[in-house]
C-alpha cells in the first residue's frame, strides 16, 4: 500500500495550491515510483514529505520498519512505545550503555527505558545514527538560533502520537535518529555534522517485541543535521521472511 506521510507545516517552495491530506506532490510521486526491494513481504510503503511525521503505528514481533534516505543526508527521529506502557519509551542511555557504544548501528539493540528489548537494527547501510535522546524543540531552537517558534521534531513527534492523545510535555526524550551524524572529540566536544547518508541509504529496524514507532522527518535547517536542507524519507513495513545477509555500513571504515 502507498501512501503518504503527514505534514505539519507548509512545504516550503510548494506553496501555489492547496494540498488535500494525503495527496503527494509531482516531485514525491516520483520519488515513490522508485521500486524498493526488501527480503520479505511489504505491508506498508510511506513517503514522508520533508519536514513531516509517520503516523505512529504499531509493529508487531518480526516486522521491520525500513527507513529510507531518499535524497541523502535526512535525518529520522524514530522514538519506540510499549503499547500498554506509553511512559515506557526507548532509552538512548540504557541503549548504549548496553551496546557499551555511542554510535548505534547494525546488531545493536533499542531498549526501554524500562528494560524491555524493542527493537534491534538489522541493516544500516551507512552506519553513522545519533543517540543522544533528545530532538530539535522550540526552546532549544531559540537559545541555538535565536529564532521564536520554529517547526521543529516535538511538534512533529506530538502529531505522530495524535491518536494516542499525548501532549508535548508527555514526550519525553529517548529518541533514535537514523543517519544524523554526531561527533565526539577528546576533549568532550559534541558537534552535529553533515550526515554521510547518501539517496538510498537505509536503516532495517526489526520490532523484538509489540511497539508503537513515532517517527519525525526532522524540519531541522539551520545546522548541518540535514544538509541545511530537509528532504523527504521513505518508511517501508515488512515482514522478514528467511534470513538475508546483512549489508555492511558504507561508511564503517570512516568512524
Ligand atoms: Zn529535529
């Protein structure tokens, strides 16, 4: 099924005539005539338009949700919930405290902050993915930039979980971000670079338990997270079926 993603805010640049919920722009319609295989049966195949939301939805055991950088250097905020437990989200401390590894990537696993395995990554063609918790906000935009109101992942991350009925004090951090490119130095610092994710480039994220998944097209542009330009994604559902060889990370031989 094909589908489109929800969007939040204006497209910039598409501004001549009205859009119906749903309906995809010439550009993005192209976009989603690109085939993209995957090992096993496609239950859902999403474009999410640039600086838009997934609808959550909840993966069952076994089903992968495929995150797909269509242009290069996008970023996801991917942030997990246990259905009966919506306080019980990802955690990126225990996640990689666990891995025992601040760059989350093929084989490691997501967990709760209360424990429970969610998820586990099992294809990342680039393997460069944030984990530092936290997503753009409106506070944090003004104190970087200066700038009052900016969309940002928090709203977007409120409207994915709008059928839930969470407010933006309910989302809480533990998000997963999908090709954003941080950097540690040794003297402590952290800087957000331009993501090595290239058009194509995917992460395979396999539900290990019931999850509900909200996902953010981060609206970042004022920092090189997205390339200064956010650009759409594709999340593609499937369910895996036999046990296909991983792909290396193109990029593991750069971290
Ligand atoms: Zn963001």
């Amino acid at each position: 099924m094909l589908t489109s993603g929800g969007f939040g805010h204006p497209r910039m640049g598409h501004m001549s005539r009205t859009l119906h919920p749903g309906e995809l722009l010439e550009h993005e319609t192209e976009l989603m005539a690109q085939p993209i295989s995957v090992p096993g049966r496609t239950l859902e195949d999403v474009l999410i338009p640039a600086r838009g939301f997934l609808p959550a939805r909840t993966l069952q055991p076994g089903e992968v949700l495929r995150i797909v950088d269509v242009e290069g250097a996008q970023v996801a905020d991917v942030l997990l919930f246990a259905p009966r437990n919506l306080k019980n989200v990802s955690s990126m401390s225990n996640t990689q405290v666990l891995a025992s590894s601040w760059n989350i990537t093929l084989g490691h696993t997501i967990y709760s902050k209360f424990g429970d395995r969610m998820a586990t990554i099992v294809n990342d063609t680039v393997g460069r993915n944030g984990a530092v918790g936290g997503f753009c906000n409106p506070a944090s935009n003004f104190l970087r930039y200066g700038i009052e109101g900016t969309h940002s992942c928090l709203s977007n991350l409120v409207s994915s979980m709008r059928d839930y009925g969470l407010a933006p004090l309910d989302i809480q951090e533990g998000v997963f971000c999908p090709f954003m490119c941080v950097n540690y130095g040794t003297g402590g610092e952290l800087t957000i670079e331009l993501p090595k994710s290239r058009p194509g480039d995917y992460l395979d994220l396999r539900a290990d338990m019931e999850v509900i998944v909200a996902m953010s097209n981060c609206p970042s542009e004022h920092n090189p997270c997205n390339g200064w330009n956010p650009t759409a994604l594709r999340a593609v559902i499937y369910k895996a079926e036999g046990n296909e060889p991983l792909v290396e990370p193109h990029s593991r031989e750069e971290v």
